[in-house]
C-alpha cells in the first residue's frame, strides 16, 4: 500500500522545484501572439498575390478592368454633380447666408487679402468680380474632370486666368480625400509669395469646404 505522506514534497523539495513566473508566462502567450500574427502576415501576402496575379492576368485594358473604370468614373462625377447643384441652390436661394466666396482675412492674426469659396464659374460671371476686387492670383485644388462643362455649370480654365492675365496655381487634388504634405507646402509656398507681394488670393475647391480650407 503507497504511503500517502510520499505525495507530500518536503521544503527543500519545494525549493529545487523550477518555478514559473509571470515574466516567463507572458513570454509563452507572446510567442503564440507571434505565431498567430506570422499565420496572419502570411495570409495577407497570398491574397495579395492573389489579386496581383488577377490584375496581371486581366490587363487594364480587360473587359472587367475597363467596366470597373467606367463605373468608378461615373460614380466620381455624379457625385460631383450633385454636390455642385447642392452648392449652386444654396447661394441661389440664400445668398446673403450662403455666399459663393468670402474674404477671410484677419488683422489679429496677421492674414490678409485672402478668399475662400467655390469653384469659379464663366456662368455666374467671376472674372469680372475678381477683376472688381482685384484679385489677380488663383489657388485651385481640384481634379481634372472638375473643370469639364456640364448643362448648369462653366467653370473657369486654366486658359480663361490666362486670357484674363491672371495667375493660376493648380494642384490636382481629391475630392473627399486629404492633402498629401508636398500639395499642402506648394499651396502654402504659393500664398506666401503672393501675400507676400500685397497680392490678393483666391483659394478654391468645388464648393469651398474642404480641400481649399485645408490649404
């Protein structure tokens, strides 16, 4: 019959016993964490491969890849449409609340000769506003297709600053996206040499809410 004390370990069986500490146990559950994550990585890097191959092996000029482009286009500029004609009816019905531009400038804080608003438009005659309130220097953020014409819009081109001998600087930035840092310091060289002159700015987008106030 086992002699039930031989379970019982003495002290100096207790103290050559290896012991676990926290330091030792949050090394394991670490090292399983790694595991998990490398399993994870490893995923990632075949689905990328994956759809690299799938891009590859389709082409740009496949049928789905040009359909995706169409879509994608369409999606773009209706969203644009929609948001202009937004833009357009508010400074139609409330043009005291919500006028197409504003001058921004501020004496406390050091800033002026600088305006903020919309996109400038042949239709709502701009030019001729600008050349009222001298404004000779223009800061555009906007995507190329932002400038095409549609049935209740025609925006100013590069063409009609030119013609007005008026100067454009353009940055080609997304709509809905942030700045990168090289669009925010041209935008910022860009006011700081024309201010710096004396020179009046308008800084726009489409509807002067996002991309021209972030510059």
């Amino acid at each position: 019959m086992a002699d039930p004390t031989s379970s019982v370990h003495s002290p100096s069986d207790v103290a050559s016993m290896p012991s676990v500490t926290p330091a030792a146990k949050r090394s394991d559950s670490n090292k399983g964490l790694d595991n998990t994550t490398a399993k994870s990585s490893t995923a990632s890097q075949e689905t990328f491969k994956s759809s690299t191959f799938w891009s590859n092996f389709l082409g740009e000029d496949s049928l789905p890849s040009r359909i995706y482009a169409k879509l994608s286009s369409f999606k773009k500029n209706t969203k644009y449409r929609i948001s202009l004609i937004y833009t357009l009816s508010l400074n139609y019905f409330f043009p005291k609340k919500q006028p197409w531009y504003s001058d921004i400038s501020d004496k406390a804080k050091d800033v002026s000769n600088i305006y903020l608003g919309a996109i400038p438009l042949n239709n709502k005659k701009h030019i001729a506003e600008f050349k009222k309130e001298k404004i000779k220097s223009i800061l555009s953020l906007l995507e190329p297709f932002e400038y095409q014409k549609t049935f209740f819009s025609n925006p100013v081109t590069a063409e009609d600053w030119t013609n007005t001998g008026m100067k454009q600087c353009k940055i080609e930035a997304l709509d809905f996206e942030p700045l990168s840092l090289d669009q925010i310091n041209k935008a910022v060289k860009f006011l700081t040499k024309k201010i710096g002159k004396g020179k009046k700015v308008y800084v726009h987008c489409k509807a002067g809410k996002g991309r021209s106030v972030t510059a």
